[in-house]
C-alpha cells in the first residue's frame, strides 16, 4: 500500500491527508460529542469540569477552524512527502528495514517528541508578542467541546503540523508507526477537549499523576488561559513548575462530586 502511494502525485497525497484527518477529526470528536453532549449528558453532568456547556456558535467556530487547520496540515504533509521523495529524510517503506522493536519504538519515541515540542511551542504562543497573532483562536473556547481539539489559527496549525517532518527528520519512521501515532494524539487531543473528567479521585494519589495529563488540566488551560502548557504528559509542566496552582485541588473537587449525590460548584 506504502510503496503504491510513492507513486502518487502531490496533489492525490495532499487530497488524502486532508480527507484522512478530516474523517478522523469527525469520528472521533463526533463519537466525543455524542457521547458527552448528547447520550450521556444528564448522567455525566457531575464529571464535567466547567458546569455550562456552550452555545451553538461556539460549536460551529470550532468546527469550521479546525477543519481550516486539516487543510494546512495537509500542505505540511505534502511538503513532507516531497522531502522524502528527495531522500532528504529518514522516512522507510519496508518493515524489514528495521527490527519489529523499533517500529513500536519510534510510535513513543514520536510521542515523547510531540510532548516536548507541543509544550514549549505552546508555552512561547503565550508570550504577549505572539498570542494575539498565532494562539488566540484557540483561546476563544473558554470552555471547549470536542470539535476545538484542532481549532488553531493558520499558523498555529502550521506550528503543531511540523511534528510530522521533524520526526522523519530525526529519526526512522515508517508511515504507518506515524499514522498509529496521529490516530493517538488525535484521541488524546479530542478528549482533553470534551470537557468532562473522566479519571477518579485516586489518580492524584497516585505516581502517574506525575506522567500522565487529565482533562481538567487542559480545560483549567482554556479557562485561565495561563498555566498547564502540557499535552499527554504532566512532566514538563511539574518541572518548569507550570502547572496552575489549583489544578490538583480542581480535580480532587469534581471528580469527588462525581463519586457523590452533594452539589458541585464547578466555577
């Protein structure tokens, strides 16, 4: 299949990274979106972080900008494939061409790389320079929805769509390794967007509050806009001490109403 899509014009590969992000964006924030905003919204309320949901506008921006940013990071890929196609890179066709380890390797190795540069290109959108120009327009979601897990401004998009040809830059990286690991950020991005907490109260007693990243501390994101710049990963924010001085109590409050029948002010 891999060796079959060397053969394809840019335009054909432009045409299917954007049609195979868009189809992802739509399963998975719509499946999100049902679940959370439809389905399960009555049983779910208490687990959701910001208590308000938002209003149909706000829906329909998030929608329409992140299908803008599926077509920039198609234009990121094709310039990628382009690379590739000139050999500048260390993008490999054949799972022979490395050991079967290193294929699942480079998938957290790709992970851990896209971690790191979404913190501290996130972390420096922030800075008064540039907010206004690259990062704002995801900031209009004060309390998002799944469709905002890609609502980026032009350039933002362009910024999170250099993963792709950092990685192949870097590393060996087999297409399909990569398309496991956009399936996996494109679900942890949506879910850290949908506004509910979904872990319990004993995570934060527990080691892998230190690793992993929770819902709330995105959404405490989007709600103070300062503070918790971390994607999958809590270790960043934990060392550069930017995590927001209440995001454990936050958690610890509603996933505590979660668990209980008392009254929740969310905030």
């Amino acid at each position: 299949m891999f060796r079959d899509m060397e053969n394809w014009s840019l335009e054909k590969i432009s045409v299917a990274i954007v049609a195979i992000t868009i189809l992802r964006y739509v399963v998975l924030a719509g499946l999100a979106w049902a679940l959370g905003y439809v389905w399960f919204r009555r049983s779910w309320v208490r687990r959701k972080i910001i208590s308000a949901f938002p209003e149909g506008s706000q829906i329909r921006r998030e929608a329409l900008h992140s299908l803008r940013s599926a077509v920039i990071f198609g234009v990121v890929g094709t310039l990628t494939v382009f690379a590739v196609r000139q050999g500048w890179t260390r993008m490999y066709f054949s799972t022979g061409d490395y050991p079967a380890m290193w294929f699942w390797f480079s998938i957290l190795l790709t992970i851990l790389l896209h971690d790191t540069w979404f913190y501290w290109t996130h972390r420096l959108m922030h800075h008064p320079r540039l907010f206004r120009a690259v990062h704002r327009d995801h900031h209009l979601s004060r309390n998002p929805t799944p469709w905002a897990a890609f609502a980026f401004s032009p350039m933002e998009a362009a910024v999170q769509a250099m993963i792709f040809p950092l990685a192949v830059f870097l590393f060996p990286l087999h297409p399909l390794a990569f398309g496991i690991f956009m399936m996996w950020q494109m679900f942890f991005n949506v879910i850290g967007h949908t506004g509910y907490e979904y872990n319990r109260p004993g995570f934060m007693k527990s080691w892998i509050r230190f690793l992993i990243n929770t819902p709330t501390n995105h959404i405490m994101h989007h709600e103070f806009i300062r503070g918790n710049y971390g994607l999958y990963f809590n270790f960043w924010d934990r060392i550069m001490k930017t995590n927001h001085p209440d995001y454990e109590k936050r958690f610890l409050q509603v996933t505590a109403a979660a668990e209980s029948d008392a009254p929740r002010n969310a905030g």
